[in-house]
C-alpha cells in the first residue's frame, strides 16, 4: 500500500515537520526495525493552541488537536524513514492537558488512532496509553510520541 496515495485519497496533507525544541533526536532508530518519534503538539504552521481539556476545550476539539499532533508526528517520521518505509504503529502515549475534573484523556486519543486507522488499516492499530497531565510544554493541550515498525 502507497501511504502517500492514502493521505491523499483522505485529502490529508502532511505539515512541515516541527522545528525541535531542545536537545533532543526528533526520531530515532532502535532495535530492530524500530523507529521512535519524540512527542509532537498539535501546533500546524503558525495556529496558537494553548489551554486544557475540559476548560478551554471540548473532547471534540480535543480529537482535533490529538489527530494534529500525530499529522505532527507522521511529518517527523516521513522527514527521517519516508512513510513507506513504515509497516505500521506499535505504540503511542498521548499526554493531554486536563482540567481536574475531566477524565476523557482515552476518548482525546482516538482523535490520533483513527488517523493511524485510517492510514495503516483498523487490523494495524498500535497499543496505547492516554495520560492525563497539569500543564505540557507551551501550555498545549495535546503531545504524543510514537513508536514504529518499519520494513526491513
């Protein structure tokens, strides 16, 4: 299956991958045919996201900026393997900003496992935490790193 006719049969367009923030490699390989993805936010071009779920924002807009970092991660993962080269997710921990009283971080995460669904088939979906957080970097709602499979 050709990824890139996929995103665009979906008319996903992938976003420049992110600028790094610190000392720090954007992917890495490891082990055997494994490729790690530091986490990415949900910030596309110039758009402001700040704030958390459940005061700032609804789990649907949530959804949105979980499936914007994984577009975020995807971009860091074809810069550095090309998304053909990708058998598919093995692992994702999403981190979301949450007020104290909003416990929905798993249905925030979906908004990045679809898109890995509807990328690399719903049989391919990876393992999966989803962590509530006080506060991530720049004050965002939504971070996820990834763990990939990649063909030999």
């Amino acid at each position: 299956m050709d990824i890139y006719e996929k995103l665009k049969e979906l008319n996903i367009t992938l976003p420049a991958a992110p600028a790094k923030g610190g000392i720090y490699s954007p992917c890495k390989e490891f082990g055997k045919n494994l490729v790690y993805v530091s986490g990415c936010g949900p910030v596309i071009g110039n758009q402001a996201v700040v704030g958390k779920l459940g005061s700032e924002f609804t789990l649907e807009e949530g959804q949105v900026h979980a499936r914007n970092a994984m577009l975020n991660v995807l971009a860091v993962l074809d810069a550095n393997v090309g998304l053909n080269n990708v058998k598919g997710a093995v692992k994702i921990l999403t981190f979301v900003a949450s007020a104290d009283d909003f416990c929905a971080q798993p249905a925030v995460a979906n908004g990045g496992s679809q898109l890995l669904a509807d990328l690399f088939g719903a049989e391919n979906v990876p393992a999966r935490s989803a962590i509530g957080v006080n506060v991530l970097p720049g004050n965002i709602p939504v971070e996820t790193e990834a763990i990939f499979e990649i063909k030999e």
